[in-house]
C-alpha cells in the first residue's frame, strides 16, 4: 500500500466516532442554509440528515451497551453473593 505523504493537516476532517460525522453532516447543511440553498439540495440534506441520524443512533447504542453491561456485571455479583 503507498504511503500517505499529505501532511495530516491538509488531508480533511478526520472520522473516528459517530460525532464526528454528526458535526460534519451539521456544518454541510448549516452552510447550505445559510446561503439559501436547502431547495437546490434537499435531495443531498436528506441523506446526509440520514447519516446524522446513523451516527446518532450508533452513539445512543454505544451508551446503552455500556449501561447493560454495568447492569450486567451488577447483577453477576448480587448472584454470586447470594450462593456464599
């Protein structure tokens, strides 16, 4: 694989967790409806509204995930403290 050569601040937005793309996907339609054109590229807002809301969801899921593991992990041990 060739190596990348651009310098990291010259290469973009980096992507690494689902708020990255929400903060991404806001500033894109936020700039298009600051210049009137939501109309133009409604087409375009409404899937990238659909990303936003992908990454929402995979935040939300992350979040429960680690609640029902704490709640897991919790339960675990009042059950184990009930057999001694």
């Amino acid at each position: 694989m060739s190596e990348n050569n651009i310098p990291k601040s010259t290469r973009g937005v980096t992507l690494r967790e689902p708020k990255d793309v929400r903060r991404v996907c806001q500033r894109i339609v936020s700039r298009a409806f600051q210049q009137n054109e939501e109309l133009a590229f409604s087409g375009r807002i409404a899937q990238l509204m659909g990303c936003w809301l992908r990454a929402f969801e995979l935040e939300k899921l992350a979040d429960i995930e680690k609640r029902l593991a704490v709640l897991e992990q919790a339960q675990e041990q009042d059950r184990d403290r009930g057999r001694t």
